[in-house]
C-alpha cells in the first residue's frame, strides 16, 4: 500500500515516514502544489496532510483535489486543533484529522481505519465487490462460493483494480506497482495478464466490470 505525505517540515514528513514506513511504501511532497502533481500522477491509498504550507495550504489543496474527482482518503495532521479548524478540515474534504505532537500508534490505526473505510466490506483481510471477494491471506478469488483460480500478477492486478474502482488506471502504474521499476519485463507483459484475467471473470460474469481504456489503461466499474 503507498501513501502520500504532503508536509512542508522536511524533518517532520521524514519523522511520519519513519512512523508507517513498515506497513506502507511512501511519497513526499513539500507544498500543496507539488502534492497535487503527485496525486494526478499516482494511485495512493490514503495521503497525510499538513494545513500551514507555502504556494498551497491543506484547505486549498484539499478543495482542488476533490474538484479534480480524485476521493483518495486524507488524514489532516496539523498542529492546528480549535473545533473551527477541525470544521473546516472536514467540510473542504478531509476524511480524518489528527493534532500535532501526535503518537506514532494513533497514528498507524487512524490510517489503517481510514483505508479500509475507504476500500468498503474490508474485513479479515478480505476484499469484496458485490459477491465477488478476494481472500487476501489464502490469495484466492470466489463468487457466489465457487472458487476461481487466478495466476499470482492476476490476482495482484484485480486486487489493485478493486480498491482503485471508478478510477482509470494506467498500465505504466500497473506495471510500477505490480511487477516494479526494477523488473527485467516489459509492460506489454499487462496485456497478457489482463487478457488472462478478462477470460477468468467471464466465468462468473464479472467481466463487465473490467474495462478497457483504449491507449490508457483500465477502469473497474459498474
């Protein structure tokens, strides 16, 4: 899982990766600005906010980023903490707000709460779309009870698609989250595994929810 830190205080924003960096891969940006390029340009499954930045503050970015369509879950983390600055966190589109010096347990489960929130029906490690779910700790998919066999990077990429629903995505970030910068492949490889994939869901008739995005990517979505 990624998430995004948007905080100005450079020692700071390391001190928070320092915090959840064992649960989650993490990204930096110094102002709203940068943190807006960064939320465009990447799939993250939860972002750390702080309100007192340059260029662009919390409240700004968060208005911009809900009026791009991106509903990636934030987390206010501002030292900022009368109810008036808690009310306006929430109405320009934070999802969770949290007071600066904060503790490092708090923290982690405040995040953890929110991404599953955030995913739906997320419980004991357990994915489900409509009576499609994914076990993530036996890593098998099922409908309805009958089980479906899928190769490891396919059930990687519905995993990923499922938690990204309603959202495009590219088959660059496929290929960056799922087999890393570092593979040795190519990304045509993803046109293979989601072939392979679309042949599977057909099976049970959940391929419809798995689109196309001809030149772009793909998109899961009623």
């Amino acid at each position: 899982m990624k998430v995004l830190i948007v905080e100005d205080d450079k020692i700071l924003a390391k001190t928070v990766e320092q915090c959840i960096r064992e649960k989650y891969d993490v990204d930096h940006a110094f102002d709203g600005e940068e943190g807006i390029l960064y939320a465009k340009q990447e799939i993250y499954d939860a972002i750390i906010l702080d309100i007192m930045m340059p260029v662009m503050d919390g409240y700004e970015f968060l208005n911009v980023l809900r009026n791009n369509k991106i509903y990636t879950p934030v987390l206010i983390l501002t030292a900022k903490d009368t109810i008036s600055d808690k009310v306006k966190g929430f109405r320009s589109g934070a999802d969770d707000y949290l007071v600066k010096p904060f503790n490092r347990e708090e923290l982690l489960v405040r995040l953890e709460a929110l991404i599953r929130r955030a995913q739906g029906n997320y419980s004991e490690n357990k994915i489900q779309f409509k009576d499609l779910i994914l076990d993530l700790n036996n890593r098998k998919m099922s409908v309805n009870k009958k089980e479906i066999l899928l190769q490891g990077k396919q059930f990687d990429m519905l995993e990923y698609l499922i938690n990204s629903k309603n959202t495009i995505i590219t088959k660059e970030q496929i290929f960056d989250k799922i087999w890393g910068f570092n593979s040795e492949t190519t990304a045509n490889v993803i046109e293979v595994y989601a072939s392979g994939l679309r042949k599977e869901l057909k099976k049970v008739g959940y391929d419809k929810y798995f689109k196309t995005i001809r030149g772009v990517g793909y998109i899961w979505s009623e």
